[in-house]
C-alpha cells in the first residue's frame, strides 16, 4: 500500500480524470492536505473513506496496494467468515493475517472495528490455550507477535501530514502487554494523527518525558494488568497536569483504577471511541 496518494494516483485507481478528482477535493467530497510546495496529497485512509462512503468502482485497486478491489455490499459476505484470521493467527503466519487485514479494509471495515472486534475475539481465544494445551503459552505468544507485525506494516502505509496533531501513549510500567498500545497508534495514524507508541511497561517519568519533547494533543494510556492503587494515583497525578489542550484518554480493562483517580481523564472502552478522538483533533 502507498501511504499517502497523489490526485493522479487516485484517479487512475478509481478510472476517472484528475480534473474531476481535484472538483472533488474542492468540494469537501475527498480530505487532502498540501504539501510545502502546494502540491495536495491524500492520505490513504481518506481515500478508502471516499471508495467506502460513495461505492466508487476501482478498477486499479493495486495503485492503492491492494490486492483486491473494495467490494461492493453485495459481495462483502462473502468476508464474515473470520476463520482465516484465526488460522494465520494460530499458525504464526503474518502474511495471511496482513491479507485478511487487508481484505477486510477493502471490503470497507473500519481498523478500528477490526481492533474491537475479529482481532480481539480471535486473540482472546488464542489466550485461553494455556489454560487447556501444553504449547498454549508459545503459540499465544508467536500470534501476538505475528498480530504486530501486520499491523506494523498497515501502520507504515498511513503518512499523517507533517503539521497533523501528535498522540503519544503506551502501557504503565510492569504491564508487559504489547497489543493494545499498538492498537492504538494504528487507529489513530489510520485517523491521520502522527502517533508515538511507548508500547508496554512505560514508567510515569518516561511518559513526562515523552510529553515534554513531543507536545502532543492526545496521550493514551493502554491498561490490561491490574494497577496497583499508588501506581494509579501516580498516573492520574500525571494525566492531570497535562495541558488544557491536550486530551487524556485511559483505556483497557483496568481502567477504573486511573479514572477514579482522575474524574476529568477520559475513558475509552472502545477502539472505535479512541478513533472518535483522534478524528476530532483534525
């Protein structure tokens, strides 16, 4: 996939002039930026906003980097089935889970309602194989890396416009999970927001750190172990003393241990809600 898209680019994927595609640019129909020498560049999930929204036929889906074209309604059952996200997941083969990620996005699925549900359900029930098969821990193990590996690699396809608004998050210290964090830098960066992902067991002084260098506009914090009482208040402390300007966002399952701390910190149960606020800092 390319990760940002000329008005040439997309009009030769879609079968239509570059003088109609710029009309609708003008319009407000297609979201583009321009670059330091004028020139407008449209980022990829803007693009897929369009094809998705209007039904636009693409005759040229691999000017896109896709493999496939997006389908039309009538043809997107034929996606429901999620058995071939499981099998590559429990296979440890990143290539199919990257080709069902991205067939699913041309058929017209949200990242982030592929994060909430197919991923998750699948990742879940991989995480129960400990429970009940002796290989159960090394499997969940390699299908988490293979997850983030595919969604690595969706990551670099999306290019938020060098003045787009920076997010910064990641997971508190002593919680080794990967996943959720680099969940969300993806659905934010698909949202055109330039993200830094801190990833698992992050101190509450690097977090400080990060926010002083980078200034961000959203900081996320990712909870999937318990967080102890004085380690939530620490970080509380800290989403607190972030600027007016700067939204505070505290996912995950233990979540309530922060937001109790911090009635004014926002709390996203979903990864749909994260996008919901990445999408209005632009």
């Amino acid at each position: 996939m390319f990760r940002s898209l000329s008005p040439r680019d997309l009009a030769d994927a879609l079968g239509v002039s570059e003088s109609s595609l710029k009309r609708w640019i003008d319009a407000g129909r297609i979201r583009a930026t321009r670059t330091g020498g004028g020139h407008r560049r449209i980022a990829l999930a803007d693009a897929l906003s369009f094809i998705r929204e209007t039904g636009a036929p693409v005759p040229r889906p691999d000017l896109l980097g896709m493999r496939a074209a997006p389908a039309p309604p009538a043809a997107r059952a034929a996606l429901d089935d999620d058995g071939g996200l499981a099998r590559g997941l429990q296979e440890g083969d990143a290539q199919a889970v990257q080709r069902w990620i991205e067939a699913r996005l041309a058929a017209g699925a949200q990242l982030a309602d592929l994060c909430d549900g197919p991923i998750r359900a699948a990742m879940h029930a991989i995480g129960e194989l400990w429970q009940h098969e002796k290989d159960g821990v090394f499997v969940e193990h390699r299908a988490t890396d293979v997850c983030i590996q595919a969604l690595g690699k969706l990551r670099s396809t999306f290019e938020p416009p060098p003045l787009a608004p920076l997010a910064l998050g990641g997971a508190p210290e002593d919680d080794p999970y990967l996943l959720p964090s680099a969940m969300a830098a993806l659905v934010l960066a698909a949202e055109g927001i330039r993200t830094v992902n801190l990833g698992a067991d992050t101190p509450t002084g690097a977090l400080h750190q990060a926010v002083a260098h980078h200034h961000p506009r959203l900081v996320w914090i990712s909870t999937s172990s318990p967080v102890p009482l004085p380690q939530a208040h620490e970080l509380a402390a800290f989403l607190s003393s972030l600027p007016a300007s700067t939204i505070a966002v505290v996912g995950g399952r233990h979540r309530a241990a922060i937001t109790a701390a911090a009635p004014a910190v926002r709390s996203a149960d979903t990864m749909v809600e994260l996008a919901e606020l990445g999408r209005s800092l632009r």
